[in-house]
C-alpha cells in the first residue's frame, strides 16, 4: 500500500470532504458560520463610522483602501495587491442653500449638488421655475419658454413597479443627463426631484454628465427633497412666476490616484479559471454609505471568510475585488477589465453585491439559457432560505466590463423595496442596516460561489 503524502493528506482533508457532502449539507453549514462566526458587521461598523464617506479622490476612500488591504491580509488570502486607477476629484464644498421665492416669502428647502455639478456664483442663483416631467418635454416647449429660467424636472419614480429598481431606471435619465439637456435650451440651471420612492426631507444625490457640452455652457445644477419637489409644484401651480433660489460652491480638480483592492485564492484544481466576487469600495459623501455599497464590500470580503472558518479550498481561483469610483466614473470597473485583458486572464464567474444590505432574494443572471437553467436549478437547495428569485438581468456595473468568454455574471437581489429610501442620501447609514440581513446577504453569496466552484457552468 503505498504511503499517503501530507498534501494529499490536506487535500482530501479539504475538497475531498467537501465532494462526500450533499449541497444542502454544505449550504446549511455555510449559513450557520455567517449567522454565528462573521466579521461582516463589524467591518462594516469600521468602515462606516470610522472612516466614514469614500467619495472617490478622497481622503477616507484612501483610508479604505489600506483599512480593507489590511483586513483581507489577515483572514488568509494566498495575496492581497492594488490595483492603481486614476479617479475622478470632485469637492461638494458648503452645505448647499436653496428657497422658493413666492412673492417676498421664502421657503427654505432641503437639496444637495449632484456629483459633477459646477457651483453657482458665490451669490448663489435665483431664476424663475419651469416645470417639466421628462427631457423630451423640453423640445417641446422650446428656447423661447425655457432660456434664463431654472428647469424643474419633477418626474417621480413610478411607484407602480414592484421591482424598485425599474422605477428607478425609469426616472434617473432627467438627473444624468437633465442638466446637459437643458443648457441646450438656455437654462440658467436645473433642480431634480430626488429618486425615492418616499416622501420625506432628504436629497438624493447622483452622478450627473454635461456630456460633449463646452465648459461654457456648464449649468449648475442640485437634487430637491421629494417633499421639497412636491412643494415647489404646488407654489408653482398657485404662481407660475415663482422663483427659485439655490447656492453651491462645488468644484471639480484634476484626476488623482487611487486603488482596486484584490485578495486572490489561488484554485486548487484550476488555478487558472477566476471567480470574482465583489462590490465598490467607493460612496457618495452625504453619508458613509453602508447599504450603498459599504454593505456590498464587507459581503464580498466574508465570503472568503466563511470558506476559511469551514476549511474550503476552492477548486477555481476567487478573487474578492473591492472596486474603486462606481459613483461617479465606473473608473475601477473599466481598469480591472483592461489588466485582465493584458494579462490574459479567463473568468468565469462573477457576483457583485451593490443593492444594499436588505435581505437576500435570489440573483439577476447575466448568460445564456444553458448556463441560466443549470444555475436556477439550484433553487431547491436555496428554498430553506427563503431565496426564490432566479431571473435574466442586469448584474453589476463594476463586473460589467468584463469580457471574458464563458464567463456568467450574477448579481445579489435583496429586497429591494427600502432601498431607495437611502440610496445616496444622507440617512444611509450604519444603523439603516440590519446585522442578520446583512450576513444572510453574505451566506447567500458564498453558497452561489460554492455551487459554482463546485460544478463549475454550462460551457455547451
């Protein structure tokens, strides 16, 4: 008989008694490490009330990055590097100021820049208010209606759609692209109903683009409260010749460094087939952005975390990577996709956790029908988690450059119905976010990963 060496020892110790467990063994086993042995939540409490807001060129998203590098360090990846990205700067300054002016009164209302904005002068603007409810009613109405007015985009998300993220693509094209729009019309700036689903007294923020516009026709522009929106229309509707008062002394600077964060497990079997888990280390800068995407970052560390804490040796490579400015530029999403090219890598998997903390529901797959049907098939060993949700859809922004050939994409549904009450506002928060929800997100990531790593994807 002949001997049985060490490494073959720990090998079978490892895969080999992972290969004899049923998938609701190993799915029940997965859950109870993140339920009872997670560091998820306290890493977020780090980094959200510690650090706190990572904007993008920032002081604190460099802190994060050392903070993360450091913590991945030490939970046994076989490395941790960086990844360095050119990142976009781009300064809020002052608390912005805005009120209705109707007649001699002045209603003070709550707003905040969106991210890219220009200032106002120092002076601040005050214009009259034209109402509109999407960019296309801007050509109609026309330069004459419009020139040396504020445009009021007041379309609201539609609150109809039970999946919140379709109201919201439905509605964010007149912040994205509002105030390049109305500049061509000769608008003085324009003010945005914040996407939320609620009603209440916090402004939303977002990235916004003047798109091929010449920095002369920059106009500033701000997010309004959806209790602000709602005021603003009414005096509108009482005064058409209403005025609208805002300041802000935003500024944009040139481009600086910063840095992906990558811990790698090198695959025991396939070392060269990649499997990507992650989200965006990056927020906006009104809040710490623990659901957006603070929860995402930590999700995605504690997966390697649970593996460890059961003693899983992952067959393919996975590679936690904490993507640096999806707020404002995608610019860590494009740069990982481009070194992945030059060093040839294959991925074939990848998950990306950035729709909040809530609890988990199921995944929106990004393949083709092959690869979907072997992957929802796993739905029976989710049920007892109460995870039903296997849908064709979008994945991630940050692995969505990526291009490999085979490769699947999936993103973690939680629940999505709070999520917009948050999402870049000034509440999101550290204690928006439940611990339980937070780690059964993490346990739902890490059984996919195993499943995954185990039976590998349909390649026919």
């Amino acid at each position: 008989m002949k001997k049985i060496t060490l490494l073959a020892l720990l090998f079978i110790g490892s895969s080999g008694i992972y290969a004899q467990k049923s998938d609701e063994q190993v799915l029940k086993e997965i859950y109870k490490s993140a339920l009872t042995n997670s560091k998820c939540y306290s890493w977020l409490d780090h980094l959200s009330n510690d650090i706190g807001s990572r904007l993008s060129g920032s002081a604190s998203a460099e802190k994060a990055v050392q903070y993360t590098k450091a913590e991945m360090e030490s939970i046994g990846f076989d490395r941790v590097f960086l990844q360095e990205v050119m990142v976009p700067k781009w300064v809020r300054g002052e608390k912005e100021t805005a009120y209705i002016l109707d007649n001699k009164t002045k209603i003070n209302v709550p707003i905040c820049a969106l991210g890219g904005s220009v200032a106002t002068s120092k002076n601040g603007l005050t214009a009259e208010v034209i109402e509109v409810q999407s960019l296309e009613e801007l050509v109609t109405l026309g330069k004459d209606k419009i020139k040396g007015k504020i445009v009021f985009f007041n379309r609201p998300m539609d609150n109809a759609q039970i999946e919140s993220f379709h109201a919201y693509s439905g509605a964010v094209d007149q912040r994205y692209a509002g105030a390049k729009e109305a500049s061509k019309f000769g608008a003085v700036g324009t003010i945005v109903r914040s996407m939320n689903l609620r009603l209440d007294d916090f402004p939303h923020t977002g990235a916004q683009s003047y798109g091929d516009l010449p920095k002369s026709q920059y106009i500033p522009t701000a997010a309004i409260s959806t209790n602000g929106a709602e005021l603003l229309s009414k005096t509108l509707k009482n005064n058409p010749k209403v005025k609208f008062y805002f300041k802000q002394s935003c500024e944009q600077f040139d481009d600086v460094l910063s840095y992906n964060v990558v811990g790698e497990i090198k695959g025991s079997e396939h070392p060269e087939n990649i499997m990507v888990v992650g989200g965006h280390l990056d927020s906006w800068d009104l809040a710490d952005g623990s659901h957006d995407d603070g929860a995402g970052v930590v999700q995605s560390m504690e997966v390697v975390n649970i593996f460890n804490n059961l003693g899983y040796k992952p067959k393919n490579t996975i590679r936690v990577v904490l993507f640096m400015n999806e707020e404002n530029g995608l610019r860590g999403g494009n740069k990982y996709e481009e070194l992945s090219l030059v060093n040839k890598e294959n991925h074939i998997f990848a998950l990306e956790s950035d729709s909040g903390g809530f609890s988990p529901r199921g995944f929106s797959l990004e393949c083709d029908d092959a690869q979907f049907d072997k992957i929802s098939s796993y739905a029976k060993v989710f049920e007892p988690y109460l995870i039903h949700s296997f849908v064709k859809g979008h994945s991630g922004s940050d692995i969505g450059p990526l291009t490999s050939k085979k490769i699947v994409k999936a993103g973690l549904k939680p629940d999505s119905q709070r999520y917009f009450d948050y999402h870049h506002a000034a509440n999101d928060k550290f204690d928006a976010v439940d611990k339980r929800e937070l780690e059964l997100g993490a346990a739902t990531m890490a059984s996919l990963m195993y499943l995954i790593d185990k039976n590998g994807i349909e390649t026919k």
